[in-house]
C-alpha cells in the first residue's frame, strides 16, 4: 500500500483529473478510479482511512486497568 503523499498520474495510468477531488487528510490527489470514503462530508483516501479513524474515535479511546475504575470502561 503506497501512502497518499505520492500519489500522481503515473500511479494508475490515468491521464488526469475528470473532476479534483484531494483526500481531507494528506491533499494527495485522487483520479478516476481510485477508490475513497466519504466520511462526514470528507473525502479519504484509502491510505488515510487508519489515520481519519484514530482521530475520529479518539475520544472513545480506553486503558485496561486504568478506566473501568472510574466507570468510563463500560459502554
């Protein structure tokens, strides 16, 4: 899996943009065919997924051992 700060024409074959779409995380750009989520209005590219993730559920994120004494590790 290449990362999206590489990502150009050559990558795919694609001649260019049919219309500019930029992944919300690493403004690389995306051309027809490449796959991506739309997430909260945001375009994601494949690559950025894992990243977008983390920062969205951040809040929820929990330490065995450490949470469940104050009650927050119950859902």
């Amino acid at each position: 899996m290449s990362t999206g700060f590489f990502k150009n024409r050559s990558q795919n074959g694609a001649a260019g943009p049919g219309r500019e779409l930029r992944c919300w995380l690493c403004q690389g750009e995306l051309y027809p065919g490449d796959p991506y989520f739309a997430l909260d209005g945001r375009v994601v590219c494949e690559d950025c997924l894992e990243r977008y993730a983390r920062r969205r559920f951040a809040h929820r994120l929990r330490r065995v051992g450490r949470d469940e004494e104050d009650g927050r590790g119950t859902l």
